[in-house]
C-alpha cells in the first residue's frame, strides 16, 4: 500500500534528517530525543524494522523530544529498529478538479478503485490565512430544496452554518438530501459539494456513496472518508484534507463549494484522546482548552474573496452528547459560526422528518440574503410572521397542558391547528421532495391562511393583499 509521502511529491531518497531507535511509543504517538529544530507540524516518515513505511506529523517539539502522530498506528513498532525521517516540509495533499466524483479515505488517499490524480498542484492542508480586509461579506442564498432551511434558516453563500443534532437523528440523511439538492438558484456558475466523514461506521460510509451515486450527484461531489475502525488520529487530518481541495477550487477554479463536515464530534473526541497522551490540563469534560482556536482553525476557512468570483459555504454537523447544546462543541461551535440548524427530538418521535426545531435554530446571516432580486420581496417578512406565530404556538402548548385544549380561546386554538400544520405540512418533507424556494414561500403563506389576519403583525399590508388566503 502507498502512503501519504508517495504521492506528495516527496523523494524518499533526498536529504533529510533521519534517526534510528526512538524514547517511547503511546497510543499513536512516538517520542523522539535529542533531535535538530524540527518544525510543528513538520511531515515525518516512520520506517519499522520491516521496511513498512508509515506516515506522520509533528504533535510538538522541543529541545529534548520531539513527539510524532503517527496515521496508521503503532501496532508493530519498536524502539531499536524504528527510523524517522524528518521531511522539512508540512503535510500536502495533490489537488485537481479532477478529484471531483471520487472517493478518498481521511488523509486523501483514492480508495474508489481508480488511481491518484495526476497534477502538478500540492498544497498545505493547513492551508494559508485570510487577511480579514480581503474577505467579502456573503449576500446570495443557496437552495437546498428542504423548507425548515430556505424559509426561515436561509444559507447563505460563503457562512458557516451548522447542524446540531443528537445519537440516533436522522443528520446523516439530511446531509445526504443537502448534498443532492444543494444548487446555487438562477446562476450557470460552476457548483461543487466536498463531503468530509470522520469517524463514520461502514454502512454510513456505503449509504452516502451509493446514495450519491444512485441520485447521480457523484460528479459534482468529492467524499474524504475516514471510518470508525480507522487510526482516531485520522479524525483530525479529514476535514483539513476537505477543505484545502475545496480551498483550491473555490479561489484557482473559482467555483461555488459547499463544504459538508460530518461528524465534527468525532473530531473533537480524537482532538481530547490526543491531548489526554500528551499529558495536557484538561478544559471543560476533559477537551484541551485549545477547542475553541482548533475549532477556528477549521471554520473559519470559509467565506469569500474580493476579485474572485468562487466561494466556501460550510454546514458543519455534529451530534450534542445528551442532547446537550450548552455541551463545549455546539457551545464554542455557535461562538464561531453564524448560526446553527438544531434537531429536536420531540419532533422526531412524531415522525416529522428533517426534524429541525422551530425556535432554537437561526441563520445570523439570512437577513442579507433574502428578499427582492435574490429570493422573493415577501421573504424576510415571512419568515418573520413564522418565527412569530410558532413561538406562539408553543406558548398556547405550555397553557393547553396545565388548563386543557377545552378551556383555550378560540384564536388560541387557531395556534394550535397553525402549530400542527406547520410541523406536518412546512417542517416535514420526503427525503427526495426539492423544494423551490417559492414552493417553500407559498407553503408559508398557505399555513399562515390558517391564522386570523389581524394576528399577522409582521406583514405588510400590501403582502397581507398579494399573498394571504385567509
């Protein structure tokens, strides 16, 4: 099997500093000492006793030791016979256009059976910062096709919207529906999706990819895979690896991407494995107390360039432990990002798919993509009205459980009957149902029919004229 120093660009036999026997061997990781300046994140070669050629980078460097993550394990390793090879240069990956419609495990190696792309285009998975004053602010939306996203959590090209879900929630399939119906709305710009997994089990890894082929969408899509019986070191490459290609055809190929991360929890759980073997003070449940800058480090590669035409719009997804959103991930996750779409439980027992609760998720940037000349005129203020009435609706729910549906007013019960349709008409839809965003417009206004007009305080009285059916 070729490793990662294969098809970097790397010749095995150039000058470098190599040194055979190493200190200790934890987990993944492997101490070196009394070696030359080694650079963070520097990319190291490990050579067992064998001739077998692993891969990994520098974890952290001192005067003394040197302590390497090593990818594939160190099942087999020991400290007399192990050499390491120091390469001076950070972890790159080959990038191409090409890469679209193929299949990658978690450090960028195919694994769909064809070969690795020819180019001549390596890059830092670490990619390089953008200067603040360069980054152009997101306005134009992008259609998902599901309306508890277009109508009242719209995305918008170039944010960072997550998706906070729980064990045992449909996500992988709302990730799966986004992914397929994804398209930038009215434009013949070039659109592509890269869809990182980590730490996913194998029947999740099959349902995505040939849920992409079947639907056709493979073409449009490149998959970084990196599976739960996958080294957990894995975790944290996967979506660096995702986003440098998505860097590359974004800001060279100027194309619009969507960046789908799945599960960021995984991530963050091989992130806190990693700290506890260093020997790290533990933050909050045991994370390191980098979290939140790590996390950063990842999100914040998204957004739009001025003078360039493409764009990285990123719908991060992990799974709250308990259900929890004050848990550090979703926590320092919202502190990050421009929004969440939140998963209720609730909901899902009912049988409503996706279940995307009402009131918790926001899009911080919607205000600015929606309305006249990019989606409809009626838009923000409807979405406004649907946001207003639901809570509403939850409020006559908390009365109706304590003094009974028969004693309500009878424009409360108006609420109800709103609240169960727009649950079962608005939130829920089919997993292959794409929705155009003026069939998600007109869906609201048609639930909003079921409410009394002088209720509608949000709307104008020449949108109340056009679109109320009361």
């Amino acid at each position: 099997m070729r490793v990662p120093g294969d098809f970097m660009g790397f010749d095995h036999k150039e000058d470098g500093r190599e040194y055979y026997g190493i200190k200790e061997i934890m987990g993944p990781l492997i101490f070196i000492e009394k070696t030359h300046p080694v650079g963070y994140n520097e990319f190291v070669e490990i050579e067992d006793g064998a001739g077998n050629r692993r891969s990994g980078l520098v974890l952290d460097t001192s005067d003394q030791v040197v302590v390497v993550q090593v990818f594939e394990g160190t099942t087999g390793l020991d400290l007399s016979h192990t050499h390491v090879r120091f390469k001076n240069v950070p972890l790159m990956i080959p990038v191409s256009s090409d890469m679209l419609g193929r299949v990658f495990n978690g450090l960028g190696q195919p694994i769909d059976g064809s070969p690795y792309p020819i180019t001549k285009e390596y890059r830092n998975i670490n990619g390089l910062p953008i200067n603040p004053v360069s980054r152009t602010y997101p306005r134009k939306f992008i259609q998902t096709g599901v309306s508890s996203i277009d109508g009242i959590n719209t995305l918008i090209r170039g944010q960072k919207l997550p998706i906070f879900s729980g064990n045992g929630l449909p996500h992988n399939q709302l990730a799966a529906q986004i992914t397929r119906q994804a398209r930038i709305k009215d434009e013949e710009e070039d659109f592509a999706i890269v869809f990182a997994a980590m730490g996913v089990k194998n029947d999740v890894a099959n349902y995505f990819i040939d849920n992409f082929e079947q639907s056709g969408v493979l073409e449009k899509v490149t998959m970084f895979l990196s599976l739960a019986n996958d080294p957990s070191i894995e975790r944290l490459i996967t979506p660096r690896c995702a986003l440098t290609l998505a860097e590359y055809l974004a800001f060279q190929k100027e194309m619009h991407v969507l960046v789908i991360l799945t599960d960021m929890s995984n991530y963050c759980e091989a992130l806190r494995e990693i700290s506890t073997l260093r020997g790290e003070i533990p933050g909050r449940k045991g994370y390191p107390g980098y979290l939140y800058s790590d996390l950063a480090s990842i999100y914040e590669r998204a957004g739009m360039i001025k003078g360039n035409k493409g764009s990285i719009t990123q719908m991060p997804i992990l799974t709250m432990p308990n259900d929890d959103i004050s848990h550090p991930i979703p926590d320092l996750t919202g502190y990050i990002t421009e929004g969440q779409i939140v998963f209720e439980r609730d909901l899902y027992n009912r049988g409503i798919y996706p279940s995307v609760a009402g009131l918790p998720s926001l899009s911080r940037l919607m205000k600015d993509g929606i309305g006249k000349d990019l989606t409809r005129e009626d838009h923000p203020h409807l979405a406004s009205q649907l946001f207003a009435s639901y809570s509403r609706v939850k409020d006559v729910r908390a009365l109706a459980s304590v003094i009974g549906e028969e004693e309500l007013t009878p424009v409360d019960k108006k609420y109800l009957e709103f609240g169960q349709a727009f649950e079962k008409e608005f939130i829920s839809q089919r997993e292959d149902e794409h929705r155009e965003i003026e069939e998600t417009l007109d869906l609201g206004w048609k639930i909003l029919g079921l409410l009394p007009r002088e209720e509608l305080h949000r709307l104008t009285e020449e949108e109340l004229n056009k679109y109320y059916a009361g």
